[in-house]
C-alpha cells in the first residue's frame, strides 16, 4: 500500500474512507478545497454504484439480473464494469470481475470491518474457477449490461482505481492544476507535477498513516501507482486463512510467493491490475510486469523484495 506524501511545496489532505486512508494533493493550495469537492463526487458516485454492502447498492441489483439479457445502468456504473473488463483483458484474466461467488464461499459477504477477527463457517459451498468475462456485453447507447446466468461482478480490483483516475483526471480538466489522489494505496498523479516531483511512500499498509516510516520513497510525476497485498484482508474460513485476492483459475485465495506487489503505470486502472494479476502471476510476474511496461517492487513471503522495470534501489527517492 502507498501512504506518506511527502512533497513539500503542495498543500494536501488525508481522510478515511471505505475502511482505510486517503490522500489529495495539489500544486495551488488555494485549489485544495474546489479539488475535494471534486474528489468527494466521484468518491460518492462510485460507493452508490459499486458498493456491494450498502442496500442500494446498483450493482446489486445489476447481480441479481444476471441472465435476463440488458439491465439499464448509471453511467458511473457503466464506466467501472468497462475499467474491470479492461483490467480483466489487459492481464489475460488475472485480474478477474467474475470473483464475487468465490469471495462470498469464502465468507467475503459483509464489509471487511465487521468480518475482519472473526473466523467463517467454510458452509457447504464449494469454491469453482470464475466464469471469466467473455459473455459479458456493454451496450453504450443504452447504457446497459447484460451478464450471463451465473456471472455476478465485485469490482473491488478495480473501482477503487478507476475512481482514482477520473478524480485527477477531473481535478486537471476543471482547475487546471497538478494533482494527487491516493485512495487507499490507488494512487493517481496528473497535471504539471511539483519541480521534484511527487514523493511517495511505499509501506506496508494504508490503513494508518506512517509519515516518516516508509519502507522506501519514489518520486512520481506522471500516471498510476498502486499495491496489491495479501497480508491485510485476510480472515479464517474455518481453520484455513484465506485472503481476498482470488485466483480465477481455481476459486481459491491465490497461493503467491508475494505478500505485496507495488507497480507504476499509464493509469492506476492499469497498475492496480497488474499488481492484482502479479499476485495471481506468482513467480512469472518477474518477466510479466517488464512485458507490460511497469516498474515494480515485489516483496516476497520471507521479506525479500525483487525489484523489476526499472524500479529504483531505495537509496533515496528515485524516479520510477
């Protein structure tokens, strides 16, 4: 996860929110105020659209339509199931939307929160590679999707990182500034950075702010950084510990020789996917994240950490 943002010439501020940290920072600090604004409206569109634990969450009712042809949604919808089916494409299914009836076998069915310390009945289901996104169809001009019998969605490997990109993306397009918008370890950069850049971070976790503690500093003036880990949502399903990264290929937790994978790309759409799918990738992820064009830090289940792409040695804040 990435957290302590740590360039001195932007203003910037830290929040909670969905069950971690955030953070907004921008080169005008007199913009700081319009930029929540805008951070906080996309924030919102996306818990109302993707949220699968509050009641009126839309892509419950989207779930819950699988197999009766076209379901009419928002557009904020619309554009996080297209971001979850790139993620899926671009990592050739690693990173995979059609998750959602193994996260629920495995107990995922509530809000992290209220699961996390608390041991899971395994029940009687039985845990079944995911259907994967081929019969999924997004039809634009009515703002509609149909998703076959069977397939249901969780777009937790990818909203959070969508939204992350349209907040700057917007921020850049109404204020004319550079930003940053970290929610949560997704982390997005854009417009004119500061003259040293953008200092991040890298630790551990997001969940609690660790200013001065990271375990390495990169400095970033363009595009997406995120992490993906399997030490944080992690529960018991019965007398197994279980994590909330699944390996489409079996349904399970995937089995990985990384405990967290931090990786840079065009977007953080994109390396949120790739961090996701690395964990999923396990060993061929070394020669993966180089293929796909992303610096990366990969820390191993004994705390070594590979470094691949160009990531830099943590001597001081190299450019990644």
């Amino acid at each position: 996860m990435i957290t302590d943002v740590a360039t001195p010439s932007v203003a910037t501020e830290h929040f909670s929110l969905w069950g971690t940290n955030g953070t907004l920072g921008v080169t005008e600090p007199a913009s700081l105020d319009d930029a929540r604004q805008i951070l906080d409206a996309e924030i919102a569109a996306t818990d109302a659209a993707a949220s699968r634990f509050r009641p009126d969450g839309e892509i419950l009712a989207l779930n819950a339509a699988a197999g009766t042809g076209p379901f009419e949604v928002s557009p904020a919808l619309l554009d996080l199931v297209r971001a979850a089916l790139h993620a899926s494409r671009v990592t050739a299914g690693a990173c995979d939307p059609t998750v959602l009836d193994s996260l629920m076998a495995l107990g995922y069915d509530r809000d992290f929160d209220a699961l996390e310390g608390h041991a899971v009945d395994p029940g009687t289901d039985r845990l079944a590679p995911s259907p994967g996104i081929s019969g999924i169809v997004i039809d634009d001009a009515a703002s509609s999707i149909s998703l076959p019998s069977g397939v249901h969605l969780d777009l937790g490997a990818s909203a959070k990182a969508r939204t992350a990109d349209r907040a700057a993306e917007s921020i850049v397009r109404l204020l004319g500034i550079g930003c940053l918008v970290d929610l949560g370890g997704d982390l997005r950069v854009a417009g004119a950075p500061p003259a040293e850049g953008w200092i991040i971070g890298v630790t551990a976790s997001a969940r609690t702010p660790l200013a001065g503690h990271a375990d390495e500093l990169i400095a970033l003036t363009t595009g997406g950084l995120a992490s993906s880990s399997t030490q944080i949502r992690r529960w018991q399903h019965g007398t197994e510990a279980v994590h909330h990264i699944i390996d489409p290929r079996t349904g399970h937790s995937a089995l990985s020789p990384w405990q967290m994978v931090t990786a840079t790309a065009s977007s953080c759409l994109e390396a949120n996917a790739l961090t996701t799918a690395s964990i999923v990738w396990g060993e061929d992820a070394l020669f993966e994240l180089p293929q796909h064009g992303a610096a990366a830090r990969l820390v191993r289940l004994d705390g070594s950490v590979e470094r691949v792409g160009g990531w830099p040695m943590p001597d001081h804040a190299g450019a990644a």
